[in-house]
C-alpha cells in the first residue's frame, strides 16, 4: 500500500524582522546570521498568533476543498502547547468544526514530535485501522530563546498542516525502512511555565549529528534491502539553515548542500521546531517539484532531548500543482523593526488586531478564547 503526504499548507506571523537589523542593533556583523547562520528573516508572533492559532490557520487551509468526514484522526505535534492537559489539537478541532468521530491527541518530543505524529498517521493507515480515512497532521510551534541569547537569531513561528492518506500526491513515504537514534541528553529543554528553551547550542549541533549519523546509518541498512541506494535530495531539520549545510556535509562529505531550494523558506521564517523539517520539504517542492516527481527524497528529524529519524519518500505524480503556491504564505506579511520585535516579545496579552484568520483573543473564566474570520 502507497500512504504518505497528499496536501500540505503553511501559516506564518503577520511579522518578521530582517536579520541583519537585529545584528546591528546587537553590535553583531550581519555577516553572522546571514552567512554563519544562514538565515534572512525571522518570523515575530504576538500573543494572539499562538500555537493554535497557528495550527488552525494551516489546517484551515490544507483542508480547504477537502471533505473532513473522510477524516479519521487528528494529530498535532508541538513542543509549544497552551495547557498543561487540553492538547492544541483539541482547540483546532473547535475551531474548524471537525467531525467529533474523530481521534484527537497531540505528540511531544521537542522538534521531533511533528514526525511522531506523521509516523503515528502512516502507521494507522498502513495497518489497515484507518479503515479507508486519512489523517490530518499538525506542526506548530513559537521558538523562543530570548532577547540577547545566542538563540535569539534562531527564532520564528509557524505551522505545517499535512493530509496523510493512501496513495498521496505529494509524498509516498517508504514505510518500514526507518533508521532511529535517541539518547538521554540535556541538550535543549523548557522547563515547566518557562517561555524561552534553555539550550547548550554547540552541544545540541554535536547531538544533533552523532544522533544523524546513528539514523542514517540504520535506514541506509534497510533500505539496501529493498535495493534502495539512492536519494535525490535530502530534507533536514532546520533549527538554523546552516545545521542542515552541516548535516549534509556530516553525512555526503558534500559542503554543496542545494541549499536554495531546500531552505527558502526556512531562511525568510526561522525556526518552527516542529515544522521546520516539513518547511524545508515544503521549499524544496515549492522550487523544483516538476524535476523531482518520481524521485525519491530523504528524510532527517531530530528532536532535542534526543530522539531522530531518518526516512524517505518518493515524490507524488500530482506534487506540482499541490506545492506551487506555499511561497505564497509571505506576501502578505510585514517587517517590522528590532524595537517593535523587542515590544512584541514583552507582551503577554495579544494585541487588539493581527490580521491572522484564527486568532487568540484572551482568557475568559480560565478557558483560552479564540476568534476566527
Ligand atoms: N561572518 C560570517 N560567519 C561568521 C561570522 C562573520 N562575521 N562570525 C561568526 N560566523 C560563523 C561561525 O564561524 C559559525 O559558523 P560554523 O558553525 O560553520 O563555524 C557561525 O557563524 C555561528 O557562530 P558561533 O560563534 O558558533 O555562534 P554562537 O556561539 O553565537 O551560537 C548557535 C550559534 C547555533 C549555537 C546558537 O545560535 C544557538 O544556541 N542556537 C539554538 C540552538 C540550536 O539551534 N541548536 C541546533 C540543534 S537542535
């Protein structure tokens, strides 16, 4: 059986700062972030675009033309939920009135938790319990390091929403041929009521590849088996865009990593934790799907703490048309300057008006509230 992606949508922050204005105002070569890091632009979210919101607006968009009672399952994958208990897909299925037959839960395991719940969906279809449905898949978070921290130029917002049904347009994942690594370390952690990660940055770039290398090495194997034995491009986690130059030349030895198309999104977003590895495959089919149907694509999530996987997937016969308008999500957003950044990420409570589609408006009653248009 064929399971794997058939539609995916992004949402993004109203806002974004450039780069290199938050070098100069931090007395830093803008040299650092745009060619050290590698990145552009940050996405800023105020209170009102939070994970939910964030989540909703994607998921509003993948499933526009899309009937929701060929759903089954409803998984979102965040490190950045708004309650202890209540998870955020619970909120996104309020808010776009899905089918209440669904099965609802979110999945947690820092930036890995996204393909957690991609792997959960494959899973329940490929085992036949989907019972013909499909899944709908989430990514959604806020990365947050803190005003002056080594971080704070790794930062964004966003969400990824994904159906995952049999024969996909978009991506058919192999299923069963997987390498995973995971190993106990205090890399990167957000201690309970903390907003900001704390994070030791060069261990977690260490972590981040001895935990590469594991993976790979563990789907290299079992793909051999199926007489798998190349990739066309491969998809990184993308925490800042130069981790995945490294990560290329970790594993090829190859510093020509493609990195345009694979990481223009993720240079004008930042960080999405979640996401950002989705971000990158949506970028790298948003630039060159018409020369990659067919091919087959590699896979690398990693998440802090630390647990990863490395996968792969061929690219769907209908990935043209699904993926050509994702660069669309940033026509309409605005740059803002550091000082308005530095107010914005102060606030606790959201702004009157943001002009996102689903927003958080406040607590009333210790219930979160939510507006949508
Ligand atoms: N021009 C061009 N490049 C420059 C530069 C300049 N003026 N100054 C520094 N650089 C380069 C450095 O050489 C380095 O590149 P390299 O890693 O290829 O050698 C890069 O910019 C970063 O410099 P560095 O001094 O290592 O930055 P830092 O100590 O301030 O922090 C991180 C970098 C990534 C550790 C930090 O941003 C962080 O903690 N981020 C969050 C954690 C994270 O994302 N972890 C990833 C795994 S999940």
């Amino acid at each position: 059986m064929r399971v794997g992606i058939d539609a995916i949508a992004i949402a993004v922050p109203h806002r974004y700062i450039a780069l290199e204005d938050l070098a100069r105002a931090r007395g830093v070569d803008p040299a650092k972030y745009t060619h050290g890091l590698g990145g552009l632009e940050m996405a800023v979210a105020e209170p009102g675009e939070d994970t939910v919101a964030l989540a909703a607006q994607a998921a509003r968009r993948v499933l526009t033309g899309y009937d929701p009672q060929k759903l089954g399952l409803l998984v979102v994958g965040t490190e950045t939920g708004v309650d202890h208990s209540k998870p955020v897909s619970s909120f996104v299925q309020g808010l776009l009135d899905l089918p209440q037959t669904l099965r609802v839960y979110d999945t947690q395991h820092a930036c890995y938790g996204g393909t957690a719940a991609l792997m959960a969906a494959l899973d329940w279809i490929a085992s036949g319990a989907a019972d013909g449905r499909s899944a709908l898949v989430i990514c959604s978070d806020i990365a947050r390091y803190g005003l002056h921290t080594p971080g704070e130029p790794t930062q964004g917002a966003g969400a990824v929403a994904m159906i995952i049904s049999r024969d996909p347009d978009v991506l058919s994942i192999d299923v069963g041929i997987s390498g995973t690594a995971s190993i106990h370390v205090h890399d990167f952690w957000r201690p309970l009521g903390q907003r900001e990660a704390q994070v030791d940055g060069h261990y977690s770039v260490q972590c981040y590849l001895d935990a590469l290398g594991v993976a790979f090495a563990g789907w290299k194997q079992r793909a051999s088996l199926r007489g798998i034995d190349s990739l066309a491009r491969v998809c990184y986690h993308v925490p800042f865009c130069k981790m995945a130059k490294k990560a290329h030349a970790h594993l090829f030895g190859d510093v020509d990593y493609d990195a345009g198309a694979a990481l223009h999104l993720n240079a004008r977003i930042g960080n999405i934790y979640t996401g950002s590895l989705y971000l990158s495959l949506a970028s790298l089919l948003s630039a060159q799907a018409a020369e990659l149907v067919g091919s087959r694509i590699g896979m690398f999530s990693y998440g802090s703490g630390c647990t990863s996987e490395f996968f792969s997937g061929v690219v769907g016969p209908r990935a043209v048309e699904r993926t050509a308008d994702l660069a669309d999500v940033l026509a309409h957003r605005e740059r803002i300057s550091v000082g308005e950044y530095e107010r914005i990420m102060a606030l606790t409570e959201p702004l009157p008006r943001n002009g996102g589609e689903v927003r958080f408006t406040g607590v009333v009653d210790q219930r979160r509230q939510y507006a949508s248009s």
